[in-house]
C-alpha cells in the first residue's frame, strides 16, 4: 500500500522490524490514512453544502440537456439545476458517511492485525503513537488541499453572487480546468518527521 509519506515507515524500521511485521504496520497507516482523508472529505462536501459551493464531480454530473432547458426561463433553469446539484450533494454525502464507517471498521482490523502481530508492547505502543502522529499530518494535508480546492470553487462559483453564484446551464466548468496546486505537505513531510 502505497502511503503519503515514507517517513514513519522508515522511522519504524529503525526498531530492527522485520518485513512482515512491517507489512502489518505499513497497512495500519495505510487504513489510517484513508480514514483520515475520508473524515475530511466529508467535512469538505459539508462545507460546500452549507455554502451553496459544488464540486466539479457535481456539475458535471449535472448538467441539463437542451431537452429539459427547452420551453423553460433562464430563472427555472438555473433553480432546476440548483435542485439537481444540491440532491446530488447530498447523495455524496450520505455515500460518504458509509464509506467512513467502512474505513473505520477497516482500521479496527487492522490495529487488530498488528497487535496480534506485535508482541512487544513497548514497539506496539510505539507504533500506535507514530500512527497518531502520521494521522495528524495527513489530516492537515487533505484539509489544507481541501480548503484551497473549496476557496477556488468558491471564487468562481459566486463571483455573481447570489445563491447559485454565476454558474448556469450554458457555463458548466469543465472537469480539466485549472485548479490550485498542492506541494506542500509532500515537501513538509520529511522535516514533519524529523522534528518528532
């Protein structure tokens, strides 16, 4: 499982772990990695709702047909696929509270794994507090890159104001635009684990 950051790995090994004990300890940070990333996902599709703000996936999932757009006004099309934005919104945040709970029930396992696996408690502890430490930094990492996504989408959402922002039936933003760049938390990642 490949894992944001190498580092705790390799501060792991230097206790003289063997490779399937580290294959045990390399899928506990994985699962929590991915439970921490769902967490802020979720908080992240939250925030958009709140906000009246849509992610791409979201506009481009629901776009109108010339079909449907035909015979109405330009107010009833953009409520009409305000209404459709918003039900799809929802729909993946309810899809992400179940895949939460699945991770969760993931990394249950998986400590379960590696205590099994791990009979010094001293390493164990060790572990599970280095695992603490990693699920910190990958939850800055997604809310940071999150937070730059939603300000990005939120600029070009409402720069018209009002609640459906500027965004209409004719302007969807395309899948492939431009969006914000995130380095910073891989480049981070050494120093992070060097300090601790």
């Amino acid at each position: 499982m490949r894992l944001l950051s190498i580092h705790p790995v390799k501060h792991l090994q230097e206790y003289g772990m063997v490779q399937e004990d580290l294959e045990v300890v390399r899928m506990y940070l994985g699962c929590t990695e991915k439970l921490k990333h769902g967490e802020q996902k979720l908080n992240f599709l939250k925030r958009c709702r709140q906000n009246n703000v849509f992610p791409n996936f979201v506009l481009t999932g629901t776009t109108l047909s010339k079909r449907v757009m035909r015979g109405r006004g330009p107010r009833q099309i953009m409520n009409l696929q305000w209404t459709r934005r918003n039900r799809a919104l929802n729909f993946h945040i309810h899809e992400s509270y179940n895949t939460i709970s699945e991770l969760k029930d993931n990394f249950d396992n998986a400590r379960r794994d590696l205590q099994r696996r791990i009979r010094n408690q001293m390493l164990f502890q060790e572990i599970l507090t280095t695992g603490e430490r990693y699920g910190d930094f990958v939850t800055d990492y997604y809310k940071e890159k999150l937070h730059e996504t939603y300000n990005w989408l939120f600029t070009r959402q409402h720069r018209g104001g009002g609640r459906h922002g500027s965004i209409t039936a004719d302007e969807p933003i395309a899948v492939g635009e431009t969006k914000p760049h995130h380095t910073g938390a891989y480049s981070s990642a050494h120093l992070y684990w060097s300090l601790q």
